[in-house]
C-alpha cells in the first residue's frame, strides 16, 4: 500500500519530467541519447542498488551507454 506522501508526490515528479524535457528541443540524437540513457540508467541503479549512490552509478553508465549507442558512425 503506498502512502500519502508517496501519492503527493507523484504530479510534482510528472511535472518536473515534463519542464525537463523541454529542454532537449535543441539537443543533438547523441546528446538526447545520453540524457535517455542517464534518466534510465539512474533509474534502474536506484531499484537496484537503492539510495543516491545507486542512483548515481546507474545514470553515470547509463549516460556512457546512451552516449555510445547513438555516437554517428
């Protein structure tokens, strides 16, 4: 069961994303892939390894692989 301060939290999290995101409208595709892959990646090191450390970890190779992946051949 989640609590209320979890539940009220959520629409501030929506909208911060939302006002983030409009800021790549200038970005490049590997700029835009490195900050999917850090978004991800910081996401996915907090569930698994939780707190900031994990969460840092996570976006710091996530941002190299996003990096990587959509670096022009």
């Amino acid at each position: 069961m989640k609590t209320t301060q979890q539940l009220s939290t959520f629409p501030a999290l929506v909208l911060l994303a939302a006002l983030s995101l409009g800021g790549c409208a200038g970005m490049t595709a590997q700029e835009k892939g490195t900050a999917t892959g850090a978004a991800i990646g910081g996401v996915a090191g907090n569930v698994m390894g939780g707190g900031l450390l994990g969460t840092a970890a996570g976006a710091a190779v996530g941002g190299v692989i996003g990096h990587e992946v959509t670096k022009q051949k």
